[in-house]
C-alpha cells in the first residue's frame, strides 16, 4: 500500500542550513523508491495558519518509506533540516 511523507516547514530559522540540506538531500534517495509528488508549490490554505512550504514524499510502502526516513544517508544530512528550520514530519498510509 503506498505510504506518503508530509513534511511542512512551519518556520525558517537558519537558511544556509536548509541551503545545504537541499544541496544533499538527494543523495539520500539513492537505493530508495522515492517519489516526490509536490515539492514548496503554490498554495491555498483552506483552514489554519499557513506553512512556509510543503513537500509530499510517495513510497510503495510503509516499510520502504521508514528505510529511507531511517537510513544512514538521511539521518546524516537531516541535521541540517533540524538545524534551518522547524517542521512537522507525518507518514500517513494510503488507502
């Protein structure tokens, strides 16, 4: 079943830590059966406040979206997001 990771930045707080986040962040996907479906669009905030950016992260299954959450690669270069920004991070199950 396929499994999505929402992230959403709710607040910047260093920007050359998410510019270097962004520069090695795809490294992380190799190897992973990563889809991005939406990646800092337009938006239209239909209830509550509005976030400073949202990315949507397709896997083919929750086990496959954890390996890469989990994975060496990521939790190396995930510090720098920890580090530039506040945000939420929500794996959520399709139907």
């Amino acid at each position: 079943m396929a499994t999505y990771i929402v992230f959403t930045r709710e607040c910047t707080q260093d920007q050359a830590e998410l510019d270097i986040y962004q520069t090695e962040v795809g490294e992380s996907f190799k190897g992973h059966p990563i889809k991005i479906l939406a990646a800092y669009g337009p938006q239209q905030v239909l209830e509550g406040d509005a976030p400073e950016g949202v990315v949507i992260a397709e896997f083919p299954s929750t086990e496959a979206a954890r390996a890469w959450y989990d994975s060496p690669a990521y939790q190396d270069v995930v510090q720098h997001r920890f580090k530039g920004a506040r945000y939420r991070a929500v794996l959520v199950e399709g139907v």
